[in-house]
C-alpha cells in the first residue's frame, strides 16, 4: 500500500467515516498511469473522503482538474466533489 501511496503522491489523506479506501493498479483504470483510488461508504453515516491540500491559493485563471468515475451508487445514495477553503469550508 506504501508503494500505491507513493506513486499517487503522499498529499491525500483519507477519512474513511465508517467506510473503506483502497488503492488500485490495473491496465482497466482510464487514468493515463492505471494508477487510481477509491472510496465506499455503506454505513449511511458520514461520507467517506478523501482530502488533499493545494501547496497555494490558486492565482487568476489556474484550475483544478478532476478525473472521477464512479461506480455502483445505491438508489438514493450520492457522489461528488468539494472544494474547500483554508479553514475547511465548503466553498463549492
């Protein structure tokens, strides 16, 4: 799992609320490197989350990407994407 971290970088972290993270490797993930992660929560508590820091405010006109696929979302279950500021909250 180190070796997975490592070439995914070591600024994520992951909260798994009651859920579970795993890292993957696989000629079937469509990330340019097979190299991805995910998260599954099934306890209905808290969602499951994974976070990492930006070094810097971002300047004018600089961008964040994201690449996400999810799969199998339970009826009446959700997924997505939130950006938060320094202070942790949700700014989008």
């Amino acid at each position: 799992m180190a070796q997975a971290r490592q070439r995914l970088g070591n600024a994520w972290t992951f909260n798994d609320n009651g859920g579970s993270h795993f890292l993957a490797n696989s000629t079937d993930i469509n990330s340019g490197t097979g190299n991805a992660w995910g998260l599954q929560q099934t306890t209905g508590a808290r969602a499951a989350e994974a976070l990492r820091t930006l070094p810097a405010t971002l300047a004018v006109n600089q961008t964040v990407q994201v690449d996400m696929d999810n799969k199998g979302v339970t009826s009446g279950g959700s997924v997505g994407v939130c950006l938060q500021n320094a202070s942790g909250t949700s700014a989008f």
